[in-house]
C-alpha cells in the first residue's frame, strides 16, 4: 500500500536519478535514508533508494537483469505516484541510407564503442576525412544501428560555420545556434530557449543531466573553437562528430578517433555492381574501371555515377567517358570529378547546375535557384532542382519540418561545382545574377507571412483549390523561416498542419501542428489553431476523449479578440460531443457558437454552413433526423451561394449520411456520388475515399454485396496513403463483411480478424 512518504521519497529519487551523476546520488541516497528512518518510514524509503540506485549502476551495462529492475523500477515508481517526464523524444536522424559498401568494419567498430559498457559517462566518436569521402552516411548509419541504445533521443545537428564568418565571434555565433537546436529538441511542454548565450549553455547542460542517454550526430564541423565547450560532459549521452579538421582530435582528447580513407577498387566496384548490375559491368569491365579509377574511391561521386546509369541501361559507358571528355571545362574528368554525372544532365539541369557555383552556402530554396535561372516561375525551378536530386547531385535538406521544399549540395558537391564553373560566367554577368538574387531576397523580406495566410491558404482551401492552398502553405513555412519570426512561423506551420489535416496526412500533419505549438506563445494564435488541428484528427480517428480535450486547452488559450476561432473550436467541439454520445451538450456547444457569430452578419455568413454541418450532426445523435436533415440542406445552399466547394462536398456527404440512417438508401447513394463527383473534381483522395466508404454501407445495407466489396476494396487503399487508421480499418471491416455476405470461404477468419484489430475503443 502506497505511504505518503512513499510517494514522496520515489518522487524524489525519480528526480535526483535523472540529475545527478553516481556520486552525487550515493551522498543523495544517504541522505533520503536517513530521512526516512528519522521520520520511521525506513522500510519504504529504504526500498525506494536501493531500486532506485541499482537501476542507475546498471542502466548502461548488458547484464541480462538490467531489464528486471529496469521493468520493477517502473512497477515501483508507478505505485508511489512516480511518473515519467511528460516530452515528445526527438527522433530527428535522417532516413536510414542503403547498405553501406565498404564501410562494415567502421559500421561494427563505431557500434559497439557506443554501445560499450563500463563507468558510464558520455561517449564520443570523431570521424575525420576529406570531402565526399562518405563521413556522414556513415555517422548516420551507425546512428540508426545503435539508436535503441540511445531511448531519450536522436539528434542530427549540422555545425558548420560560413564562410563569410569564419572568425572566433562566428564560431560563438554557431556555438550559440547549435545549442539552442539542441535544447528545442529536448525541452518539454511550457518550457522556452533562452536567449542569452550563458543562459542557453546552462539549460543545454541541465538538460544533458535532465535526459541522460541522447544521441547527437555532430555533421560537418569545420571550426575548431565550436564544439568543444558543448560536446556532453554527463550522463551516458553518445555523440558522433564529422569533420574535415585534422586538428579537432586535439580538441577532443577522450574521442573514439575513425580517420576514412577511399575506398578500395573492389568496394568500388561493388557499389557499381548494385547500381547497374553484373552483366554490365562484365561486359564493360574496362570503362567500368576507368570510372572507378575518376571517383578515386570517394562513395558520393560513385553513387551519383551508378544512380545516373541505373537509370540508363543502354547507355554505353565508352560514350559517357567521351561525352564527360568534351562537357568538361578542361576536356577531360579529373580524378574524384563528378563530370560523368554531370554529362548525363540534359542543357537546362547543366545550366542549373553551373548557376550553384554562385552560391556562398550549400543550402538553396526553389526561389533562390529561380533568381539565378531568370525565371519567374518558382515551381519550375523546384522541378529542375527535384531532376538534379534524382541524379544525386543534390540533396534534400534535414531539417525541413514544415514541409516547404529545401535542396542543399553536399559539402564535395559544392566544393566540385565552385572549383569547375566559379569562373564560367563572365564578371558582368556574375554580378547581375547576384544583384537579381539580392533583390529576389529583399522582396522576400519585405513580405508580410500572416496577412496572407488567409487569402494565399485558407481561402483556396475553402473553395475547393487544393493544390494551391497546399502551396500557398509550403511558400508561407519557408517565408517565416527566413524571417526568423517565431509567431509567424508558428502561424505558418499551424496553416500547414490544417492544409495537410484536411486531405488526410495526419502524420505529416500531427509533426507540424507541434512544431508551431514549440514556436508559438502560449495564448497565441499558431498554438490555438495547431491544438484545433490535433483535436480535429483525433475526432477523424474517433479518439474523441484526447479530441475534447485538446479543444478546450485551445478554447482555454484563445483570446477574446480572435472570435472567428473560438467559433471554429466550438464548431469542432460540437461535433465530438455529439459522436461521443453527448447531444444535448453539443446542440448548446452550436448554439453557443451561434452567439458569437450574431444574426445577419458577414462572420455569420461566412460560418454558417459550418455551424449547420456541425448541429445536423449534433440532431441526429439526438435521433432528430428531420431536423438534421433540414440543417444540412440549408447548409448546402449556404456554402453554394458563397462558393464554398469544399463544405459544398462534405456536405454532400453528410446528407447522404442523414438519408442513410433515415432508410432512404438510394437517395443516401445519389447524395454520395455527388460527394465524390465534387472529391474527385478537387483531387481531395482523402474525400473520396470517405466518399465510397459511405457508398459501401449503402450498398450492403440494401444487400449488393458484389457492389460492396468493389467500392470498399478502393476506399480500403486510398485510405493506405493516409494516417486515418481508424477509417482504413473500418474500410477492411466492412470489406470483410461484403466478401463474408457473397462468399464466406472468400474471407478467412484471419483476414475479418485483421480487420477490426486495433480499432479504437473510445466510439460512440
């Protein structure tokens, strides 16, 4: 049975594991026994210490019964009140990359030093060598194989100073950067990055104590001055640092040392092989060779070369080595050039290509490559840029969490580029691209993000032009990212997230809306609207518990200035009440609602066919379908009238769901191929697919099962491209219902039980 100073002593023990190191919580621990023992409560408060303790002797060891105390420590702190530090663990490590060739041994070597036990205390591996040599796909391959190791977090930070501030206040100026990224990805919920730079240290290292077993990657480090003062100093943090610097080892004296070299023929050959297969490369072994013998062993000019063949099968290799010959400036390939990937391009991807030798920093936007093409058209550019990735010349970039396109050039890339075609254009035109770039940049600038979310992204969205809201969203992120104004990149993403909500990518969606809750003030409205968003798909998924409750925390934080969204909330929330079984409360929740609005007015107008979607949801929960009926009607005409295409269909689809349960199925069909018809028009697949889910219940209620299972089975799939999980297995389990109805051996109990599993109890 759980004592008062049981609760108090786990608490406190909780707290002191995960902020002290050993030492400190062996003088710790005595202390709380002779606490306990003062205040004769020695048994528990003893118990309590002993777990405690042993579980942080062994929490980094491979002794087999870690996992017991790990499991009774748990157990224990459960029992006395003790509960787990309430944050989202970052899993920021980028995509996990093809098989390394060559690298296995540095792959094994590098996974088992971090995984190592011992005395504890952080652990560090520097990887040194020249550029494109394959440094960070090996820190990043290495950093997925031990990430279990690593449960409080993953981080992948790039920490390269720029040119133009390559001094000692640059360094500090990058220092401070790299910390605050560190500590947004750590902090919990109400907790902000401090501005002051010793501030910021002092949270970066209360957090290292906070979160004692996180990963980092430290990628690209080129100034000396910059790490060392932040590599982790506690807890069982591991780092991995790459760098190009022969003299950082110095720097960091208790580092794991990994120096790469190139790889050898054999390995090279055998990335080759992968790419283009063994026929080819047995037939053209020579020219085959005379590749390798250019690459010089380094692993990112090879892939770029096989990626660029793979997708050639009949391209001679002889005539890519004399093509290379004549489109490189000197006439032929240099050792460790990516010319042969470079002829390859057809004439617009080589102008794009030479166009980044302006360029001071590796990172570029679709803008950007615009400004240097003398284009107008961004997504022209974003489509060149998106040819050069496909061939490898490029990259995406990391950290790119709002979803707005972001290329950068590796740093051999860059250097290639800047070293081949620096000096192709004359001085002329050089400084008139880069003026146009500037000028490009100061009209960026000049814009405003907020004022145009409406009209660039909620309005498109609300008359049905999908593809444009989605862009107007993506263009928003990436303006406020460039301003650097955390209220309006908050607002920014939060416009994403409800963009990315709406057709049906709640994974995508869910990631942005808490990224602008990161960014945003606590009563501000990027929160707001992001915490509406959550609550949303929470209802899409029928969680409606955690839907009603992240809509009254936003309904809680809107200010009373902002009206429209304290409607749009109560709009919302009307509707989880009335599925979640609640009618009587959602039909005041609408008439609240309508309050707001008042009667005749322009905010009125405008939200009307909302309020009316929600209250005939509202009525009919309240078995008035008449009503509902009459409600949903009106709401059509309303949304018609102002050329509201997108409720125009999900109103469609609402009334077809009032004829459905009123019996009246063909007219519920009828009403449902118009939802879709106007789905289909917008390319809104997240609709159409709730579109035939609906005519799949109409069909089996009247008994059409063949017509049943057709619909369901592309409901069923288009539902895979989305995180509505709960909608894809309700899609199965009517197909299972369809297939059992025409033929029961067609439907195994295996594939009905895969059907429901996993459904979410919490439905009305």
């Amino acid at each position: 049975m759980q004592t008062p100073t049981r609760a108090r002593t786990g608490r406190a023990i909780a707290w002191a594991s995960s902020t002290f190191g050993r030492s400190d919580l062996m003088l710790f621990g005595t202390v709380a026994v002779l606490t306990a023992i003062y205040r004769q409560h020695f048994l528990p408060g003893l118990v309590t210490v002993i777990l405690y303790f042993l579980w942080i002797l062994v929490r980094d060891s491979v002794w087999p019964g870690r996992r017991g105390i790990a499991h009774l420590v748990d157990w224990y702190s459960a029992s006395a009140g003790v509960r787990p530090r309430d944050y989202l663990v970052p899993r920021e490590l980028p995509p996990v990359l093809p098989k390394l060739v060559g690298r296995e041994q540095e792959v094994d070597l590098i996974s088992a030093h971090l995984r190592r036990a011992g005395a504890g205390g952080p652990r560090l591996v520097l990887i040194e060598g020249e550029p494109g040599i394959g440094k960070t796909s090996l820190a990043i391959q290495t950093g997925h194989a031990v990430a279990e190791h690593f449960p409080d977090g993953q981080l992948f930070v790039q920490v390269k100073v720029p040119r133009s501030e390559f001094t000692r206040e640059g360094a500090a100026k990058a220092r401070h950067a790299v910390v605050g990224r560190i500590v947004s990805a750590l902090r919990g919920p109400g907790e902000n990055v401090a501005d002051a730079p010793d501030d910021r240290l002092r949270q970066y290292r209360h957090m290292v104590r906070l979160r004692p077993r996180v990963l980092i990657i430290f990628d690209a480090v080129n100034h000396p001055d910059v790490l060392p003062s932040i590599v982790p100093q506690g807890g069982s943090w591991g780092a991995i640092v790459t760098t190009q610097l022969r003299g950082l080892s110095d720097r960091l004296p208790k580092a794991y040392r990994v120096r790469l070299e190139g790889l050898d023929s054999a390995a090279s050959v055998r990335l080759l092989r992968g790419a283009v297969g063994d026929q080819r490369v047995a037939s053209e072994d020579a020219q085959i060779r005379q590749i390798v013998g250019a690459a010089a062993g380094k692993p990112i000019p090879l892939q770029a070369i096989a990626t660029s063949l793979a997708a050639r099968p009949h391209l001679r290799l002889s005539d890519l080595i004399e093509q290379a010959k004549e489109s490189g400036p000197s006439g032929t390939p240099s050792p460790g050039s990516l010319d042969l990937s470079y002829a390859l391009l057809t004439d617009e991807e080589q102008r794009a290509f030479r166009r980044l030798a302006l360029l001071d920093e590796r990172h570029f936007t679709g803008w950007m490559l615009a400004a240097l093409l003398d284009a107008e058209d961004e997504s022209h550019a974003i489509r060149i840029a998106h040819r050069l990735l496909n061939a490898d010349l490029i990259e995406r970039s990391w950290n790119d969490a709002g979803g707005a396109p972001r290329f950068a050039l590796s740093s051999t890339v860059h250097d290639h580029v800047r070293a081949r075609f620096g000096t192709a254009l004359s001085d002329k035109e050089r400084r008139r691209l880069l003026d146009r770039l500037e000028r490009a940049k100061a009209g960026r600038q000049k814009q405003r993000t907020v004022p145009g979310l409406r009209e660039k992204v909620y309005a498109p969205l609300i008359e049905g032009r999908l593809t444009t809201a989605l862009h107007g969203a993506r263009q928003a992120v990436a303006l406020a990212k460039e301003q650097g104004e955390s209220l309006g990149e908050s607002r920014a993403l939060a416009a994403f997230a409800y963009v990315c909500g709406e057709l049906g990518s709640f994974d995508l969606a869910r990631e942005t809306a808490l990224a602008a809750i990161a960014k945003g003030a606590r009563r501000g409205r990027g929160t707001v609207r992001a915490l509406r968003t959550l609550g949303r798909m929470e209802r899409r998924t029928r969680r409606f518990t955690p839907a009603e409750k992240l809509l009254r925390d936003a309904l809680d934080r809107a200010t009373e200035r902002d009206t429209a969204e304290t409607v749009r909330l109560r709009l919302e929330l009307c509707v989880v009440q009335a599925l979640a079984g609640s009618p009587r409360e959602a039909l005041a929740t609408s008439d609240e609602a309508a309050r707001l609005c008042g009667d005749g007015t322009e905010m009125d107008r405008r939200h009307r066919p909302g309020l009316l979607w929600a209250r005939s949801i509202a009525l009919e929960a309240d078995n008035r379908l008449e009503a509902a009926r009459a409600a949903a009607t009106d709401a059509w005409y309303g949304a018609d009238a102002l050329g509201q295409r997108l409720w125009m269909a999900w109103l469609w689809h609402r009334r077809a769901e009032i004829e459905l349960a009123a019996g009246n199925r063909e007219t519920a069909l009828g009403f449902g191929f118009r939802a879709i018809g106007l789905f289909g028009e917008m390319e809104h697949r997240y609709g159409k697919a709730h579109g035939r889910l609906l005519l799949g219940r109409c069909h089996l209620c009247a008994g059409r099962s063949d017509e049943a299972s057709r619909v369901l089975e592309e409901a069923a799939v288009d539902f895979v491209n989305c995180s509505d999980r709960w909608a894809r297995n309700e899609a199965l389990r009517l197909l299972a219902a369809a297939r059992a109805a025409t033929d029961p051996s067609s439907c195994p109990p295996r594939e009905q039980s895969d059907a429901v599993s996993g459904l979410p109890t919490d439905r009305p």
